[in-house]
C-alpha cells in the first residue's frame, strides 16, 4: 500500500514565499549579464548533485568546496543585485493594501489605473523638437516615496499640456525629474541618485546619469529628453533600451508598464 505524503498549510505557504522570492530575484536579473551566471552556477549544482548520486567522491568534493567557498564572490559580484532587492523590500509597504499588492504584480487584477503612454511619448515629441531637456520616471512595482519626499507633491493627471508647461525653460518646475504614478503627476523638481558607474560615454550629462542612478536602484522605467540633441532615451534596469522608431518605444514601454 502506498503512503501518501503529508501536506499542510505550512507546505502550502512554504512553496508560495520559495515562489514569490524567485520571482524577485528573476526580475532583478531579467535582461542582465547576471542571469548567465546563474545559469552557470545553477549548472554546477546539477553536477555536483549528480555526481552526489554516482558517489564520485572526488569530484562532487571538489565541486562541494566550490560552491560552499563562493558565498562571498557572489555577493561581490551580486553587490549591485542584492541592494536593488533589499531596497525592494524594504520599499513595501505591507501596512497598505494597495501598495502592498502592487509589489506582487502577477498577483494583481485591476488594482492600477493603466499609464497613457501615447500622451506621455507624444509630450516628448514636442519637447525634442524644441530640445527641452525632460526627465520623467514612471513608478512600476518599487515605491519611489523616497525621492518623491525630496521634490515638490503634485497629483496631477497626466495630459500634454502639463508634461509640458512643466519642463518649459522658464517654469519653475523644469529642475529635476518629475514621478508618474498610476497615471498621475505625483511629485516635480525631484532629486535622483547619480550613478557612478564607469561604463557611460562621457557624452551624457548628469540628466542621463540620473535616469540610470534611479534605474540601478529601483525597476523605475525613464524617458529622457537631451537638451543638446533632442534625442528621446529609454532607460530602464540600469542600461539603455534600443528602439526602432515611436511605434516600437511605445509598444516596449507598455511591455514594461503592464
């Protein structure tokens, strides 16, 4: 007779934090170099496992030693990963609901209003006609309550005119980065970090190094406007993403945004 293996609510709730911890780490990594070395190490446990099984002393020893002994080479070259993920949850504010079921996005239904990506890439058209320089972070599943605190609250819908008169030469706003939110204008003249990573081309400006800074620390999607060329970025996990032509950005941009 065949026994049957126990399952409680505790095994329940076990496997659903194991898939909700996978799921960070997967979007922290998605698009990355990283993934390539988890691949690579995850093949490794394979082997060593295997070579567990086939009682190939040896060699599952001296795999054994090298997985054990590479704890602290992951974390440096996780440094920048594993501060993105602790400032992930850290931002979670589990005290309110809304917030709280954002973070876990495949979980979600309709708990966000969707973002209108056509008036926001059809404000910077106009902006890089007139090089305007533009720097608009769009909130995706990080709270950006941090930086939101070191500019000027709004809660304005999200329309041309605005998005415009805001970052117009002589408006006081112009300064800064602004925050969308649900589709909202949430805050102005916000202060980002800075990125001090080395790999940028010297050609970009601090609006550029801006954009990135927020992006290597939270999954925040930007748009940024040059003010020397015109030209429309969009950055997003630390890097730039490349795009065809405005039909392609808005589609990638809704990608990231749904």
């Amino acid at each position: 007779m065949l026994d049957f293996i126990e399952f409680s609510l505790l095994d329940v709730l076990d496997i659903l934090l194991v898939a909700i911890l996978l799921y960070y780490i997967y979007k922290l990594l998605k698009g990355t170099v990283a993934i390539n070395i988890v691949i690579g190490i995850a093949f490794i446990f394979l082997i060593w496992k295997i070579t567990q099984a086939l009682k190939m002393e040896m060699l599952s020893g001296i795999l054994g030693y090298l997985l054990s002994g590479g704890v602290i080479a992951l974390i440096i070259v996780f440094q920048q990963e594993i501060r993105k993920f602790l400032l992930m949850i850290g931002t979670t504010n589990f005290t309110n609901k809304r917030s709280f079921l954002k973070q876990l996005k495949f979980l979600q239904t309709e708990i966000t209003t969707e973002i209108d990506t056509d008036v926001i890439l059809e404000a910077c058209k106009n902006l890089s006609k007139t090089k305007t320089g533009a720097l608009i972070v769009i909130e995706r599943t990080n709270s950006l309550d941090f930086l939101i605190n070191t500019g000027d609250r709004m809660n304005a819908s999200v329309n041309e005119a605005i998005l415009q008169s805001i970052f117009y030469k002589n408006s006081p706003l112009h300064d800064g980065a602004i925050i969308i939110r649900d589709n909202f204008i949430v805050a102005t003249r916000v202060v980002l970090p800075i990125s001090d990573s080395t790999r940028i081309p010297a050609r970009f400006g601090l609006r550029h190094r801006a954009a990135i800074g927020v992006s290597e620390k939270t999954d925040a999607a930007c748009l940024l406007v040059s003010e020397e060329t015109g030209e429309i970025s969009y950055i997003k996990d630390g890097g730039f993403e490349l795009y065809s032509d405005y039909k392609d950005l808005n589609e990638k941009l809704r990608k990231d945004l749904m």
